[in-house]
C-alpha cells in the first residue's frame, strides 16, 4: 500500500546509518529507480515508526517523493520489532568478488553504492577538500624513525647485535653513536 511520506515516523533508535556520498547514491538511486521501492517497500510498525528502512524514507524525503510503498507489520512485540530492526540491516552473505569484477560493470556497481573500484574521473574527492592533513602527517613523521643499513662481515654480526640489544635496553640512541663516530672519522674530501 501507498502511504503519504508525512505520516511516517522515523525511527531514532536505529543504529543504521549512511552518510555523505553514500546518502547521495541512496538518494539518486530512488530518483532513477522508484520502483525498487514497490518491491522493498518500508516497514513500520502499527504506530507507523518505521522498522525497516529508515534511510531509505530519509532519502525519499530528499528524493521529493509525497507518497511511498510501506507494509504494517501487526502484532510484533517491543522485542519483535527491535530483533527486526537489526536483523533486517545485517549483510549475512559475501559478495563474489570474482564474479563481480568479471560479469558486471564497476561503474554501474559502484553508482547503486557499492564500495568498488571506480575509474579517478568517476571518484569523488571533494570530501577532501576541506581536509588539512600537513600538520598529522608532519607530527607522525616527526616520529618515525629511519634506517640505513649497516654492513658486518660475518665475523662481527653476532657481536654487533650483541651490542645493539643492550644499547636498545638502555634506551641509547644507536643512530646518534654511529653518527657521531662517523663525524668524528669523517675523511677529508678533496
């Protein structure tokens, strides 16, 4: 049955959400396809909250539908419902990534908002925009130590490591003492 989009409750305890990009996918899916609606249409209860469907309602509404498919779901206890809430948000298969990559279009995949692989003229990295990642990412590399591989014959190995182990208990800094040696026994360039 048809129902005017305003008698509907949404339901704020649903712990399902979409946001941002996938919101938008959602919303222009029901704007190419509305008939996918009157083949899953929303679900509420008697009271008209809604069970099953609460962001694609929230997508209607952005959708500019006046009227959509719902189906009461009469007699379900408080508990009933809840189960139904998440039960009917839960993906219990997996997909066949193989299948899908070889016998349907990533584009079109990708547009009824699956999280594929998209070609970079069809991605969207406007929600990039805004973000100024220089000062994280100069924080962590302030962190990070690097390396430059040092030769032992193989006489030496196992005394060096030796060494290295107890300077590392120490907290001794190796990279300090090597370099401070190398300075100190710095050739001269001519």
């Amino acid at each position: 049955m048809k129902m005017k989009i305003s008698k509907l409750v949404p339901n704020d305890d649903n712990p399902r959400a979409i946001k941002d990009s996938k919101f938008k996918k959602l919303v222009k899916s029901i704007q190419d396809f509305p008939q996918m609606l009157d083949l899953r249409p929303i679900v509420v209860n008697e009271k008209m909250v809604i069970l099953g469907g609460n962001m694609r309602y929230r997508a209607c509404i952005e959708a500019g539908l006046k009227e959509i498919p719902v189906t009461i779901a009469k007699g379900l206890t408080e508990e009933q419902e809840k189960e139904f809430i998440v039960k009917d948000n839960v993906a219990f298969g997996e997909w066949d990534w193989s299948e899908l990559a070889n016998k349907w279009d990533n584009v079109s995949l990708g547009e009824w908002g699956m999280d594929v692989w998209q070609p970079e003229e069809v991605v969207d990295y406007a929600i990039l925009d805004d973000l100024n990642l220089d000062e994280e990412v100069e924080e962590k590399t302030r962190a990070v130590k690097r390396a430059i591989q040092i030769e032992f014959s193989s006489e030496d190995y196992d005394e060096a490591m030796d060494l290295c182990g107890i300077y590392r208990k120490n907290d001794v800094y190796i990279g300090g003492l090597v370099l401070k040696t190398l300075l100190e026994n710095k050739p001269s360039v001519d």
